[in-house]
C-alpha cells in the first residue's frame, strides 16, 4: 500500500478518500475498502489508475445502485437525490463489515 508523505505535492483531492471507489468504514472512518482491489486501505493512501472521482454525479449513480450514501460529518444516512442535492460535505460509499457486531460493546 502506497501512502502519502508529508514531502509530496499532492493534496487531499489527490488520495483514496476522494474516490467513488473507497467505501468508508462506519466505526473506523480513516479505513475503508476499495471496491476494485477489494482490499482494506486508509483514506490517505495515493491513488491509482482505476481512480474515479466522487462527483456529484458519480455519487448520484452509486445512490441509483447501492440506495444509501453516508454523511462521514454529521453521521447521517441520504437516501435519495433530494437529500443528495441538499446535502454540501463528507459524503461517502459507506462500508459496514461483517463482524460489526463484535466491534460493538457488549450489553449487560
């Protein structure tokens, strides 16, 4: 996995969190999983050739198929292009994993 130095000029647009293709861990948002290399990576790990930027659009479609985007700022989830429009910040593919119930803390 390749990471972002602190010496390099690109800048946060220029990193996997930016792309359509990085579902964000819920619990854990600086993880997400890469839906092309199908691999765990951090928000700031560099680019790569299948990168593809989660525009307004971009998000719009991944709407169409998936039916929900998740809101990393104010923890919320859009389910329609309406709140998708209205919405201004930090949305993202969101990722819940399989064993989130064992991330959770136990009840008594």
């Amino acid at each position: 996995m390749r990471r972002l130095s602190e010496g390099t000029a690109s800048g946060p647009e220029d990193r996997c969190a930016s792309c359509a293709n990085f579902r964000r861990h819920v619990y854990f948002p600086y993880l997400g999983l890469c839906d092309v290399w199908g691999t765990v990576v951090t928000e700031d790990t560099e680019i790569c050739g299948s990168f593809t930027r989660a525009t307004q659009d971009e998000l719009r479609r991944i709407l169409a198929i998936r039916g929900w985007l998740y809101c990393t700022t104010c923890r919320r989830v859009v389910v329609t292009d309406e709140e998708l429009a209205k919405h201004g910040h930090g949305l993202a593919v969101a990722y819940v994993d399989e064993v989130v119930s064992e991330e959770a803390p136990p009840g008594d």
